[in-house]
C-alpha cells in the first residue's frame, strides 16, 4: 500500500474512533504520531524561505493604472532541466524583458487548474447526488463561468477606484 494509501485509511480510522465526520487534519496527526508514525524529515532553511518568497509572489497585487482593477504581479511557470525535472520560475509580468511564452505557459497552466477543479467538482457533486435520496441531491452548478465572469468584472467597476 502507498504512503498516500496509508494516509487516507488512517484518516478514516480517526474519523471512526473520534466518531466525527467533519476532520481536523492537526487532530488526525496528533493520533497518528501518538501511535507511533514518524513525522516527515523538517523542510531545510533554504525551502523554508524559497517557500515565503513563493507565498509572497503569489499574494502580489497591483492595481491597472488605468482601471484601477487588480492583477498578480508574478506568474509561476513550469520549466524542465535536461534530465526532464520540472520545476518553476516565476516572471514579474510588469518586466518589458519576460517573455511572452513564458506568460503564455503559466496561463496556460492557471487554466489547466481550472478545469481540472470543475471536472473533480462536477465528479464530486454527481457522486453525492448518486449515494442519496432524491430530496438531498445538490443542483449540479453550470461549468460555463462567463456570465460569473462578467457579474465580477461588473461589480469592480462599481468600487472606487485606487489611487
């Protein structure tokens, strides 16, 4: 059985001896460890920070000057070594000298995510319907996201703009 494998049946162990169906992760480690699992090696120093750095790329937003709208200012985008290891770089899209595919790949990528999160969530939501009576189905929520879209690009315009 996989680590991942273990993992999830361990969760299901902690929901049966807890009893509770909503999960707290912190709570199933504090079991598994207190049972003997052997906690992950600590991330280095280096990982540590690589990972703020990440965390804070993603949470920089600018606003358009001349709408006043948000964007992310950095993009991550996959890149292969040559023995075929992808890894990510990221580009300040404000930066006349990122290149143009280098954009392209990380929307590209954004978009993938995209779609593979409305997959698994109309999988998940015909599943749920499938396993229970007729009076607890959900309505199946519309994949086409362009009239969402455009309520959201609506509403902005509706906001002050930033100076």
């Amino acid at each position: 059985m996989s680590k991942i494998a273990d993992r999830q049946k361990f969760i299901r162990h902690w929901m049966d001896v807890t009893g509770k169906s909503e999960v707290d992760m912190t709570e199933v480690a504090q079991l598994a460890m207190k049972m003997g699992w052997k906690a992950p090696p600590p991330i280095t120093e280096q990982d540590r920070m690589a990972q703020l750095f990440k965390d804070a790329a993603r949470q920089d937003i600018r606003h358009d000057k001349k709408t006043g709208r948000p964007y992310r200012g950095y993009h991550a985008f996959p890149k292969y070594s040559a023995d075929g290891q992808m890894s990510f770089s990221y580009i300040d899209i404000d930066d006349p000298k990122a290149k143009p595919d280098n954009f392209r790949k990380a929307c590209v990528m954004r978009r993938e995510q995209s779609v593979g999160d409305m997959v698994q969530l109309r999988l998940d939501q015909v599943h749920w319907n499938d396993q229970r009576p007729v009076e607890q189905n959900v309505d199946i929520l519309p994949a086409d996201m362009e009239f969402d879209l455009e309520l959201r690009f609506a509403s902005m315009d509706d906001e002050p703009e930033v100076a």
